[in-house]
C-alpha cells in the first residue's frame, strides 16, 4: 500500500493546479456565444466586407443606367512645327509652318438606352484658334445644342442582359451575408459544444478521481477484513492513477478548445468561457414541405441557379449577335456657327445634320461564328442539366437533415432520460460498494455506463443544434420565431 502514497502529493498538486476557474471567467449560454461570433468574429468581418463590396458593384451597375454629365475640354493645346501638306491640284508635297493654340470646353450629358442598346448624348461646346505669325488671326467655332444618337442593329444588347442579371445578382449578395453569418453561427455552435464536452470530460475526471480515491480507502479497510481481494485493491489503485493522468490531458484539452472559441468571438488568451449546458430545447417540429418551401423562397440556391442560366443565354445571344451582319445607326443633328469675333459665333446659327449607317457583313469565316453560336449553346445544355441536378440534390439534402433533426429531437430525450438512470444507478452502486455488497468491477461498469450516458446526451443535444442551424442557414427561416431572417442592410452600411 505504499505505493499509492507516493503518488498523492502529486496527485493532490495536480488537483489544485486545475481546479476552480480563473478570476475572468464568464459563464455563457449558447445564444450568448452565438451573439458575441456574429458580433466579433473575423469572420463576420469578412463577410460584411463582401457584401460592402457587392452592394458598390450594384450601385455601379445604378449609375451606368442613370445620365451622366461630363465636362470636357482641350486647354492651352500650344502648336509649333512643319506639317505636310500635298497640292490637292498639282500632287505636290510641301512642308508648312504651323503655329497656333487650340483652347476648347464643352459639357455633355449620356444616356444609355437600356432597350434599345443604344447610346443618347446632348451636348454643347466652344472651341478657340489663335494663329500665330504674319498677321495673326483669332477664330471662334460654337456648337451651343447638339443631339448625337448612336444605335446598333443586330447587336448584343449588354444593357438589356445586364438590367436582368445585375439586380439578381445583388439579391443574391444580401442572401449570402445571411447564410455567411448562419455558417458562423454554426462554427460558434460546433466549437461551444467542443469546449462543452472538453469541459465535461475534465469535471468527470476529477471527479472520478475523488469517488475512486474515496473507494479506494474503502477497500483498503476492508481488505484487512479479507472482504475485498488483494486485485481488487490494485484496480483501484491502477484506476485513481489512470484518472489523475486524465485529469492533466483533459486539461489540455480544456485550454486547446478555449483558445479556438477565444480566437472565433475575438477575445485573447486570459479569457475563459464556462458554457452553460441548457436543460430545455425548443419543440419544433419541421415539416419538409415547409422547408423546402422556404428554402427555395429565401435562400441564395435557387438565385445562384437562375444567374447560371441567364448567363449561358447571355452568351448565346452574344455569340449569335457576333456571328452576323454588324450594323450600326449613327445621327447628329444641331446648331453651329464659327466667326472672328466671339459674340458673332452665337449669331446666325447653322443647321448640321449628319446621319449614316456602317456595316460589316461576314461572308466567309471558316464557321468561326457558327462554332461559337454552337459552343454557347452546349455550355448552356450543361448548365441547364447542373442546375436540374443540383436541384434534386438540393432537395435530397433538405429531406434527409429535415428527417434527421426531427428524430434527433427524441434520441435527446431518450439520452438524456438514459444519463438520469445511469447516474441514479452508479449512485446506488456506489452505496453498495462502501456497504460491501458490490465488487469493484460492478463499480467501474457503473461508472463507464454513466459517462458514456452523459457524453451521449451532450453529443445528441451539440448534433440537435447543429442541424437546426444547418436547415436555418438553408432556409434563413427562424423556426423558434416563427420569422424570415432579416439584416438591416441600410444600417450594415453605414
């Protein structure tokens, strides 16, 4: 027996050394835990920066359909060199003085036509020559209102694709930062019930360790009775031992979890969460034709799949549109006049009209267009067949965590009814024991029965809540609540 109390000191220091929390722990519930991950997380950081750079792009798509006013102008535009210049009579080519400064300004405003695909500008500009050597001269060229309209036929209309995709592709944005934030919810569940049963496994050891320690002076008192064998004794010993390791390894343990959870909500190493093991779930039961209902309805899915097939439409009416006759339409018509003197340039003013069509027809291409045309299509064929497939897929994967969180919500209520039984069980064991009417292996068979019911039932609850966030995050539906998951997205960025 003397070997045991050589291990005491040690056993008793290790004890002390990992028992009791620190002076800065803070008790936290899950829902506490969730809160402060979608608060401080990098992650949410993260997400919050793609969706900020999501919502410019959109904005950038706005503006693009909106008029836009530019000033433009060629300033102090200095001129000093030989030009040639061929006798349009004769054909002779002679070298000129030039020695002049162009000053213009004007102002513009655009408009794309999102139906039409075309382009609408009025504008007004003043422009400035002033020649310089012999005598000099000074001309004035006004255009004070002109209208230039610019219309291809035949061609991909980008704004029209664009108006279609573009405002998809924004909704599709704001249900991603959702689903972002319910992926972090999930990593914060995940990592919660990590350091749950981290902590529980801990607990469990110095408990162990005590109820063994406790038995083992029991058994050593009757074994001077001869009730209790000499093996026996040994167990215990081998057993008080085995947990005084578990209790350092799970202490590890303990701290390596902390310090992931300490590193997903933002807080340093000095921070300690004791998690608070609710004893209630919520009773939700889910119907699957609910949930994929709202699945299709809120999530980024079925919106990823419609951007999928817009866009190989896109591309065929492109390839299509590249493949034949280019045809473009182009009419400016306003007021001009030049003169010497400024206020005479604003006087009499001219009519101008310009309008004309360009054309490039391709007669012979080697079947390059008609290649393209028939690309475009196969690859819209494939996405058509990847979004039928990912749809039953999608709708498989509802059906299964639908069943499974439905009958995960009873195998917690049975496990949790097994740890009570199993815990009152090696209790009355436990009594048996100190009265001798229970061996030592009944004792340890009791114990190992007890732990592994209320492992059991922390691991049943930890896979219930993860797959209630799951079938969340695939419906952004708050079943508890009985609400769609909203972001105030005016006050995201702000």
């Amino acid at each position: 027996m003397k070997t045991v109390h050589t291990y005491i000191p040690m056993l008793a220091c290790a004890l002390v050394l990992n028992a009791g929390p620190a002076a800065n722990a803070q008790r936290m519930t899950l829902d506490e835990v969730i809160s402060a991950a979608r608060e401080r997380s990098v992650s949410a950081l993260a997400a919050k920066s793609t969706f900020i750079s999501s919502y410019w792009e959109y904005r950038s798509y706005q503006a693009s359909r909106l008029p836009s006013l530019n000033l433009y102008g060629n300033l102090a535009s200095f001129d000093r060199s030989l030009r040639q210049l061929q006798n349009y009579e004769t054909g002779e080519l002679v070298y000129t003085s030039n020695y002049n400064m162009q000053n213009s300004i004007g102002l513009s405003i655009r408009q794309n036509v999102t139906f039409t695909g075309g382009t609408v500008s009025l504008y007004s500009d003043l422009s400035r020559i002033d020649e310089f050597g012999g005598p000099g001269r000074r001309t004035w060229y006004a255009q004070p209102v002109s209208f230039s309209y610019s219309q291809p036929i035949f061609a991909y209309n980008q704004f029209k694709w664009e108006k279609r995709i573009s405002p998809k592709e924004y909704e599709r944005a704001k249900r991603e930062y959702i689903e972002s934030m319910e992926e972090i919810t999930i990593k914060a569940a995940e990592q919660y019930f990590s350091l749950l049963l981290a902590q529980r496994d801990h607990e469990k050891a110095v408990s162990n360790y005590g109820d063994t320690r406790m038995m083992y002076s029991v058994a050593a008192e009757r074994l001077k009775l001869g009730s209790v064998t000499r093996d026996e004794c040994l167990q215990l010993e081998l057993r008080m031992l085995n947990d005084s390791i578990s209790i350092n390894e799970t202490s590890v343990k303990v701290r390596e979890e902390q310090m992931v959870l300490n590193s997903l909500l933002g807080y340093d190493e000095t921070y300690e969460i004791i998690p608070v093991l609710e004893s209630g779930l919520p009773d939700i039961w889910m119907d699957y034709d609910m949930v994929i209902g709202k699945a299709m309805e809120n999530s980024s899915f079925m919106l990823e799949n419609e951007i999928k097939t817009l866009t190989a439409e896109s591309d065929i009416a492109k390839a299509k549109a590249d493949r034949g006759a280019q045809v473009s339409f182009n009419a400016r018509f306003g007021l001009s006049n030049s003169d010497g003197m400024f206020r005479e340039t604003y006087r009499n003013l001219l009519d101008q009209e310009v309008f004309g069509f360009t054309f490039s027809i391709p007669v012979f291409d080697w079947g390059l267009g008609e290649g393209r045309v028939k690309k475009a299509k196969a690859k819209a064929d494939a996405v058509k067949a990847e979004v039928e497939q990912a749809e039953n897929d999608y709708r498989s994967n509802v059906f299964t965590a639908v069943g499974q969180f439905n009958n995960q919500k009873s195998q917690c209520t049975v496990s949790k009814r097994a740890s009570e039984i199993a815990e009152e069980r090696y209790s009355l064991v436990m009594d048996k024991f100190r009265g001798g009417n229970a061996s030592v292996m009944e004792l340890n068979t009791a114990r190992q029965e007890y732990d592994q019911a209320m492992d059991k039932y922390v691991t049943d609850v930890s896979d219930f809540w993860s797959l209630y966030y799951e079938i969340r995050k695939m419906t952004l539906y708050d079943f508890i609540r009985s609400e769609d998951i909203g972001v105030d997205f005016n006050e995201l960025l702000k």
